[in-house]
C-alpha cells in the first residue's frame, strides 16, 4: 500500500545523506583495498561502459575540464590499466580503452563492493530487505538529469 510522505524533502534528505555518506566511504575503502582510489575506478568504469571515449568526452563526463583529468589518465596509463589509441579511421582523435589488467581490476573492484553490500543486506530482515529493493527505482530516479 503506497502511502503519503509524512515528512518533508528536506526532512528525509536530512536523514538520508549521513546514510548514503557512511555507505559512500565504506564501499571506498572496499575500493582503496584494490590500490586504486574511487575516483580512478569510476574512470575506468566510464572507459569499460563506452570504450574510445576521449580524454575531453570523458573529462565532459565526470564534469571536470580536459587537463584537470588528464593526469588521472596519465596514472591509470602509466599504471597499465588503461591506454590510448588513435582512431584508424581519424588519425588526430585519441581514445581511451581498459587493459586486460584495468579490466581486472574494476572486475575485482564491483566484486568487492558488490560483496560488502551484500553481507550488509545479508544482515538485514527479510521486510528491511524488501523495503531496500522497493527503493531502488526511487533512488535511481534521483540520479537522472533533471529538465
């Protein structure tokens, strides 16, 4: 049964964010057990998710400018996790792809953070779980654009 919201936007978002913070920087020490910072993981999972993106495209992306991220492409490169490789089709654009190495680690990244989550919910009753699940959608939402 769909209920009305008692409390205000301000009054959940007050509750909410402590919540979403403490589960932010545990999934970032899961990350950070990798060797390789938060920050550098979602790079490489924008690399993953749209392979040849370029260093501006993807800068465009995490809503920072080219040469601000271009010395974390600089490390994740040098690092070997990803590299850059000119288009054959246009010999001046770069893009970026994982290695076989980047690969693996954001595979082992998403399955750490994957794990923690899970032993987290694991813990939880069966309602507590339910009532996550039914928030799923809600909270996807919240990322989206808006107009």
């Amino acid at each position: 049964m769909i209920r009305e919201a008692t409390r205000s936007p301000l009054e959940i978002a007050g509750e909410l964010r402590p919540a979403l913070l403490r589960l932010a920087r545990n999934l970032r020490r899961e990350t950070d057990a990798l060797g390789v910072t938060s920050h550098q993981a979602t790079l490489l999972a924008l690399v993953d998710a749209q392979p040849g993106l370029s260093l501006r495209e993807l800068a465009d992306a995490e809503g920072i400018s080219a040469p601000s991220l271009s010395g974390h492409v600089d490390r994740l490169e040098t690092a070997g996790l990803l590299r850059r490789v000119r288009s054959q089709d246009d010999r001046r654009r770069v893009g970026l792809e994982l290695t076989l190495d980047g690969r693996a680690i954001l595979k082992r990244v998403r399955a750490r953070r994957t794990t923690w989550l899970a032993d987290r919910l694991a813990h939880l009753s069966d309602e507590d779980r339910e009532r996550v699940e039914a928030a799923l959608p809600a909270l996807r939402r919240m990322l989206e654009p808006r107009p």
